[in-house]
C-alpha cells in the first residue's frame, strides 16, 4: 500500500441529540479548513447541527471487537 495515507483525524457533527462522524482525513490541517468550511455553512444555513469538530481516530484493537459479540449485554 504504497503512497496512501491513513485517515488519522474524523470530522465530526455534533448536535444537542449526539455525533455523527462525516468524513476522516490524514491531515489536521486539511480536516480543520473542512471544519471551518462547514460551520460557517451551518451558520448561514442552520439546520440543526450545533458545531463541526476534528477529532483523533481512536485505533481498534484486534480483540476487542470480537470479545464483546461473544458476551451477552450486561445488566
């Protein structure tokens, strides 16, 4: 997999109700224009959305995943 980048920031909605993830990129400065870009949008145009945030990708660990599909939700 030579010359791609991993994506290692996520653009973010979030609202009064939760967050939404809306695009990742591999650069913070590429993510933050984005960011910015979009809030202004959204306050032009308000459509509910409260702000756009960049955020870290949080890594998954192989195991992790599998462990919780094999356990009952608990009480």
């Amino acid at each position: 997999m030579d010359g791609v980048k991993e994506a290692r920031f996520k653009l973010m909605a979030v609202t009064f109700f939760g967050e939404k993830e809306i695009a990742r990129f591999s650069n913070l400065e590429v993510a933050e224009v984005r960011a910015s870009e979009l809030n202004e949008h959204a306050e032009r145009n308000p459509r509910g959305y409260a702000q756009f945030v960049v955020r870290p990708v949080e890594e998954r660990r192989s195991n992790e995943g599998s462990a919780r599909a094999d356990r009952p939700p608990s009480r």
